[in-house]
C-alpha cells in the first residue's frame, strides 16, 4: 500500500505501536451539499498522545465511482437503504471547493469551547475566488501532510498532525509574503483551531500555486540519467557532457542567489520578536559543537560497527576511525568561529526536493522544517549556513542516487566514464551554488563563513549515518564518503585514501 494510503502512517511513526485511536472532535464544513466534517483524532502510544487530522465524508454507492476516495475508505455504512463508504474528505472536491469558498468569506465555526477560523490574508481576495469548474489535482507524493491544487491557481495543504502553537509553515510563508520574498508560494491564508484559551494549531492553508517544471532533485537526477545516456556514444559525448554541466551550474547558481535573497529577507531588523535576528553567543556555538559532536561521536560508533562490502568503503571507514581525535578537535575550531555570526529563522529542512524549477528560476516551498522534530524546535533563529549545508549534501546525495541506478539508461556507461562525470557534477554545483550565494550575501552586509558550513556539513553527513543505519543500510556508502571527502580536505589527507 502506498504510504500516502496508509492511514497507520498518519498515526504513528516509525516502530511505533498504537494503543488506542479515538474521534475527540467533530464539526461539519457549511455551505456545502455534501455533507463534510472536520475530525481531529487522537493516538495513545508509547511515546503519549499526538493528534491528527482526518476530515470525513460519506460516498454512496449510487454516485459516480470516484478511484480516490474508495481507495481511502475507511468503514462501510448505511442510511436506510441507501449504502456506501466513509472516506477522507480530502479525496473529494467538495471538500477543496468548501474550505476555500470558507477561507475567502473569512469564514467562524464555533465549538462546545473554541472555534475554527478561516482566516484570508488582504490581498489573497482575488486569489481565492475560484470558478466553480475549476480543475482539481491531488498531489499523492506526500506522507506527513496533503495537497492538492485548484485551476493551477492555488494549493490547498492540510496539515495532518496537529500541533499546538504556531506552525512554521503558515509563519514562515506569511512573514515572507508580507515582506517581498517573490521566489516562494504567496501565503493566501490559514485555517486554525482555537481552544477554549485561545491557543493556536494550524489545520490548513492555502498557498498561490506555482506553475513548475518538478523539484530540482527530479529534474538533476533525470538531466543525469540523460547525460550518462550520452556517455555511451563517445561521438558527440563531449559537447553534450559540457551543454549539461552548463545547465546544472546555472540552476545551482539561481538557487544559491534565490537562498541568499531569502536569507536577506529573514535578516532584515524588525519588531516581531519571533523573525528579529541575533548574533551568535559563546553558548549558542558551544551548543552547536555539543550537538554536532554527539552526532559525530554516534556515526563513527556506527561506520566502526557496520561490515562494509567494498573495498573503498572499509578504506574510508578505516581513515575515520584513525583520524576520530584529529576530527573532533578540527570540530571545535570550526564551532568556534562561529561566534558573532548571524542567526535567524531559516529554511530548516533545504534540499533539492524542497526547490521547484521554472523556466530561468527556481521557487523555494515547504517551511515545516525537519518533521522529526518539535514545533518549538523548528521556530528557532539559527546559523542560515544550516540550509547552505543541507543544499550542498543534497548535490552529493543527488549524484550517489545516479551512481546506483547507473543501469537506468538506454546503454551501459563504463564506471571511469560515469565516476567522472558524477565528480565533475558535485565540484561544478557545489561552486556555482556557494559562488552565487556568498556573492548576493556579501552585498547584503553578511560575510559568508566557509568554516561554519563545514561544521555543519560533517553535522549533517553524522546524522546522514546515522539516518541511514537506522532507515536504509544499503544507503550508507553516500554519507560515509561524504563525510570522508570531508575529512580527508579539513585534515589535509588528500592521500589517505589512495
């Protein structure tokens, strides 16, 4: 079952066991014919209870016989004689068509102690009034939350897992909307919960839609697969292998340039104390070489422990392993010049799945920030380097992905051929991407500081490791060798591994 159809997905993580699911709270959506409801549920497990959202419906069996919403069905029922299915309300276009009519009329439900309110943003009037015959396409890809999109002009994304307090996705697009930032979706508005105390949790929001050609790691990876397909006929593989290098540079570069602009943004003064920046104390650096440590310190437990098939890998492992002092005193000189530095709120969770590419451009979306982690956690002002390390390790990953489907394309390409080009993919993207990125944030006042994206690119490769020694084991080759390839440069081992 794909995971987006699992609803146990929805309820729980990973290795987690559910105790008990119940329906605590249910309120139906006016002013449409079908009857839709708002549900929030609960789920007891070990870790305690989270609550989630799951609008329900109703679709008989006399209806026309929609793919989607049977797929989700979840019960079935009767009303006299008349049958049919209780499914996610989400699967239907009544749903989409009545939350957003609800959000542009600035639409109030009151409960038995709160209320629900849809809540437009000024300008986003025109935005919402959609025709009523507008198309609409559900976006499947997604786990932790839904989408969908409405006559390519707006998108709907309900948060399935509802958090108490305010949701970086809605702050984020909202503070970036209001202030300019033109390279991420218009924020149209925001459906919340209010309890009975007036605190917030977010249900839903709506979002200007971006017309696009994918993400930037669909479009890398399949441009890859293509010009490893070129590789093969070595008549016209050079000025082809150059026309594609040309090609991923540029986007490199445009998003470097699109996420030092954001950044600009993010770091303007202001009165709003939850977007205001701050500079870097003795204690948020000696907090960040703590963290970025004790991540390290369990990724090389992990490359000791695990049996590596190849050569290279057990090589690399063997470096790490030998080198481990050197490395976590190089960890502490790099935490250290970080003090004095910009902090502010960022991105959280950058990479090339979270950039949609359009003609000349690129759009940066999806503010949540790591979905592992707590909502007070993810508000937090921080280095805006973490989103640049968090790139940079995508560019990486991006190219391994290609390494490992290198029987994807139409001919086999030698492995000389391929590990060429893939390294001569990372260098190029890499620099045109810090290139761009350093060349916009040094016109804003704020010096690029390479040593602190190295602290946190070993940061991010550890918990790499660790990700996939828990997750994919097949996977941890790609962040072995990044973090050797780190290593190896900041040690000044560049014969290490030969």
């Amino acid at each position: 079952m794909p995971p987006y159809l699992d609803k146990r997905r929805w309820f729980s993580g990973k290795n987690e066991t559910l105790r008990d699911v119940k329906l605590v709270d249910i309120v139906q959506l006016p002013g449409t014919r079908r009857e839709l409801y708002l549900c929030k549920v609960s789920a007891n497990g070990r870790d305690g209870t989270t609550f989630w959202q799951l609008p329900l419906a109703i679709v008989w069996e006399d209806e026309p016989l929609l793919a989607l919403p049977s797929q989700l069905a979840l019960a079935r029922v009767r009303r006299g004689r008349r049958v049919g299915f209780l499914t996610d309300a989400f699967a239907l276009a009544e749903f989409a068509r009545g939350a957003l009519a609800a959000l542009g009329s600035g639409m109030h439900i009151q409960l038995p102690a709160g209320q629900i309110r849809f809540e437009p943003l000024p300008q986003s009037a025109e935005l919402l009034n959609l025709p009523d015959d507008a198309d609409i396409n559900w976006i499947t890809a997604e786990q932790s939350n839904s989408s969908l999109t409405v006559g390519e002009t707006v998108m709907l994304k309900l948060f399935r897992r509802i958090h108490a307090g305010p949701h970086p996705e809605v702050e984020m697009g909202r503070y970036l909307t209001e202030n300019g930032f033109t390279n991420s979706p218009p924020l149209a508005g925001e459906i919340v919960h209010l309890d009975a105390d007036g605190q917030r949790s977010s249900l839903a929001i709506a979002q200007g839609f971006v017309r696009n050609q994918g993400d930037a790691w669909a479009w890398i990876v399949d441009d890859l697969v293509r010009a490893l397909d070129i590789l093969s006929t070595p008549a016209s593989a050079g000025a082809a292998e150059a026309e594609h290098m040309a090609d991923y540079e540029t986007l490199a570069a445009i998003i470097g340039g699109r996420l030092a602009e954001m950044h600009g943004v993010l770091a303007r003064a202001t009165e709003n104390p939850d977007f205001a920046p701050v500079r870097a104390t003795q204690k948020d650096v000696a907090d960040w070489h703590a963290h970025a440590r004790a991540l390290l310190t369990t990724a090389l437990d992990i490359v000791s422990q695990h049996k590596w098939e190849q050569p290279e890998d057990n090589a690399r492992a063997l470096m790490l392993q030998s080198r481990r002092a050197e490395l976590f005193e190089k960890l502490e000189d790099l935490a250290r010049s970080g003090e004095g530095t910009l902090m502010c709120r960022i991105h959280g969770d950058f990479h090339l799945g979270q950039v949609l590419v359009v003609p000349g451009d690129a759009f940066i979306i999806d503010f949540e920030g790591e979905p592992g982690r707590p909502l007070a956690e993810r508000r937090l002002k921080t280095s805006p380097l973490r989103d640049v390390a968090g790139l940079l390790r995508s560019f990486d990953y991006a190219a391994a992905t290609v390494a490992k489907r290198k029987a994807a394309g139409s001919a086999p390409v030698a492995d000389d051929l391929r590990d060429t080009l893939l390294k001569h993919f990372r260098s190029a993207v890499s620099k045109a991407f810090i290139t761009a990125y350093s060349n916009v944030r040094d016109a804003q006042g704020d010096t690029f500081n390479e040593r602190l994206v190295d602290l946190f690119m070993i940061e991010k490769s550890a918990y790499e490791i660790r990700y996939e020694a828990a997750n994919r084991p097949n996977w941890l080759p790609i962040p072995l060798e990044g973090l050797a390839m780190l290593a190896t440069r900041l040690l000044g081992l560049e014969d290490a591994l030969d």
